[in-house]
C-alpha cells in the first residue's frame, strides 16, 4: 500500500474513533440527564420544593394525587345502601327460587320409580311443567336484578369519577393516580395489584374524596332530591309466592 493509501486509512480510523467517542459522551450525558430529570421530577411531586431546570418548563413543581378508588367504592353510603335494597330484593327471589328447586327435586326422584308412559309418570310430569311456569318469573327477575346491580356500578363509579376530578380541580393538581388495581374477586378474597408502591401520605386524596360524596349524599337524601341526572331504574314487583 501507498502512503497516499496509508494516510487515508489513519484519516478514516481517526474520525471513526472520534465519532464513536464524541458518540458516546452524548448518549451518556443524555441518560445522566434524563436519569437526574426523573429523579428530580418524582422528589418534587406534590412537594414545594424548587422546581429543576429542564424539568419543569413552567417553572414549578408537578402536583400529583393518589386514590383508592376501591375504598371509596366500599364506603361510599350509596353504594351500601344501593347494594342493600338491591340483596333485599335478591333474597326474597332467591328464597322462593329455592323452594321451588326443592320441589322439583322431590318431583323428578318420585317420577324416577315410575316407568314412563304410567299415571304416576305422567302425573308427577305435570307439576313438574307447572313449576317450571313458575320458575320462569324468578329467574327473569334475577336477571333483572343483575342488571340493575351493573347500572349501580357505572353510576356510583361516575360518580367517583367526578368527584376525584372535583378534587383535583380544586387543589390544581395536574394529574391523580389509580393506588391499585383489582384483578378479580371481591371483598377478603380479591386479589389486587399496586399502581403507586409508595407515595409520601400528604399525595392522598381518598378520605377526602369518601367525605364528600357521603357530605353530598347525605344532603340530597335529606332534602329528598336526586345525586345526579343519571336514570334510576325502578325495581319491578317481586313475583307472587309460588302456592
């Protein structure tokens, strides 16, 4: 090889190495920066300290909330007394349901000992016709008291919505933050996953949230006025006592 050769591989294997150097100092800066950004930006959340350059742009510290929208489910006074007429209901159905299962069993093991086609047979198959006319009635009222169980839910939960947002307007916050999440199952037995593993305890927003919608609630139902706009439905008549 040449020198003209040589010196342009040098050229070359110079401005290679000074470009992955210089490479790698920027990215290394970048990542420290960011790094130190995120750092900065969880300390100072919801705090009053100084706000960090290239973290805030605005020039103040991001104010964050968090709530436990599961909690305040469970002691919102609505959400009990909903659930409360609504198992009222259910169990009156899921009584007379009962005896009639309970019927029907009798009937099928007293149908069993008779050879089809026979009286006894054929006797024992008309009540059992006769109840399933009864049964009918039950189960669609069951259904029915599903559905409006489904309807209290959205409606207590938009309700939750709008006050957690509520809340936040009121203390500027810019953002509030779900504490967990149920993956399924209800009461003892659910299982639930962390959102936020720690948050310092002034970030906390879910008595408050519990306090004014039960402040709320207290006062419609007092004053006998409606929560919201939000359609009720009425429960239907429970089905006649099966004779």
């Amino acid at each position: 090889m040449n020198r003209n050769g040589s010196e342009r591989t040098v050229i070359v294997s110079t401005v290679i190495v000074s470009t992955v150097i210089v490479t790698k100092v920027i990215v290394s800066k970048v990542i420290v920066s960011t790094a130190v950004a995120t750092v900065a930006l969880i300390a100072c959340a919801g705090t009053g300290c100084a706000p960090v350059r290239g973290v805030e742009s605005s020039g103040r510290a991001t104010r964050l909330g968090i709530v436990d929208t599961e909690e305040v489910f469970n002691r919102y006074r609505k959400s009990v007394d909903r659930k409360q007429e609504i198992d009222v209901q259910a169990s009156v159905v899921f009584d007379r349901a009962g005896a009639l299962k309970s019927s029907r069993t009798e009937l099928r093991n007293e149908q069993s000992k008779h050879a089809p086609g026979s009286p006894e047979f054929e006797t024992a198959q008309a009540a059992l016709d006769e109840l399933e006319v009864k049964v009918g009635p039950l189960e669609e009222e069951l259904r029915r008291l599903s559905g409006l169980f489904d309807d209290v839910i959205a409606e207590i939960n938009l309700e939750i919505q709008q006050a957690v947002s509520r809340i936040g307007s009121d203390r500027n916050l810019e953002a509030v933050f779900e504490k967990r999440m149920v993956l399924k199952g209800i009461g003892p037995r659910r299982i639930a996953r962390p959102l936020v593993h720690y948050a310092q305890p002034h970030l906390e927003i879910t008595e408050d949230t519990i306090e004014r919608l039960n402040r709320e609630y207290l006062r419609t139902k007092t004053s006998g006025g409606a929560l919201d706009d939000a359609p009720r439905r009425e429960p239907a008549p429970a089905p006649a006592p099966a004779e």
